[in-house]
C-alpha cells in the first residue's frame, strides 16, 4: 500500500491532466466561434466583410480546428484517467510496473508534437 503522499502527488498530477484538457477544450470552442464570426463577416455585403479572404482566415483544416483541438483536449483527459489508474496500480503494487506506458505516453507526445509543427509549419507557409 502506497504512502498518502504518493497518492496526493498522483491525484494532483491527474488534476494538472485535466486542467489541460479543459483549458484545450475552451480554447478550440474558442476558435470555432471565431471561424463562425469570419465566416459571418464575410458572408455579409459590408465594407469588412469585401475586404476579408475567407481563404486566408481558414487553415489547412477549413473550419475543423476547433473541433480538432476540442477532440484533443478530451483525448488528453483520456490519457491522464488512463495514467492516473495505471500509476494507482503501482503506487499500490509496486512489481506491476512496466515500461511499456512510459514508451507508449513518450512515443504519443512526439507524434502530437510534431503533428502541432506541421499544422503551424502549414499555416505560416501560406
């Protein structure tokens, strides 16, 4: 049986999971009321709305980057439940460690990460 602090230290770090997730979650709802609003503006026969390039507001994913981020942030929340449980079962049980989520969360980060570079490389590049 693990010490309270092991376990206070995990549920903090689950918490800092889910802070995340919720704070990416806003943020994409955030930019899909955005596009709703370009989109909105540049639709309308108004001065704004002629000189706004609906091409040039929109990224490489049209109006889906709200809805991407918004799918992100439930998928990290996802992720900090699965390691939270996972890290219960070790802080209680110390022989079912394995090495394998530890590669698993290292090789899911990298692969996020570089999926980010390619978007903003994307977006810049236009």
């Amino acid at each position: 049986m693990g010490s309270f602090t092991d376990h206070s230290a995990n549920e903090r770090t689950f918490l800092a999971w889910l802070r995340t997730g919720v704070a990416v979650i806003a943020f994409g709802f955030v930019i899909e009321k955005f596009n709703l609003f370009i989109s909105a503006i540049g639709s309308t026969n108004s001065e704004l709305g002629k000189t706004i390039r609906l091409d040039r507001v929109q990224g490489p994913l049209g109006h889906y980057e709200g809805l991407a981020l918004m799918a992100s942030g439930i998928l990290l929340i996802l992720i900090g439940y699965i390691r939270f449980a996972r890290n219960e079962r070790i802080i209680d049980n110390p022989g079912v460690a394995s090495p394998l989520g530890v590669r698993t969360e290292l090789i899911s980060t990298v692969v996020l990460v570089l999926l980010v570079a390619i978007y903003c490389i994307a977006i810049l590049a236009r």
